[in-house]
C-alpha cells in the first residue's frame, strides 16, 4: 500500500488581490467590509506580506 503525501504550496496575498477581494465584498454588502470577513483578513494579510 502506497501513502499519498501532498506537498501544500502557498502563495503570498498580495496587496492587488487583497484589494479585489475587498471590492468584491464591499459591492456585494452596499460598500461594508463586514470585520472578520475574509477580505479584511486577506487585506490584514497582504498588508504584513508586503513588509
């Protein structure tokens, strides 16, 4: 019997796609970016990336 072993690669958020994520949800909730939503961890996130 063989184990599968995934190799888990990441990629850094980036300031540009942290910023369509947020416009996409700021859209979809009348211009908000609801306080730990996804795009306010992902903006959190590009933000400590891009140091």
């Amino acid at each position: 019997m063989t184990s599968k072993v995934s190799k888990k690669t990441t990629t850094p958020m980036t300031p540009q796609a942290a910023q369509r994520i947020q416009s996409a949800t700021a859209k979809a909730n009348g211009g908000n970016v609801p306080k730990g939503s996804f795009a306010a961890r992902a903006t959190s996130s590009a933000a400590k990336n891009s140091n």
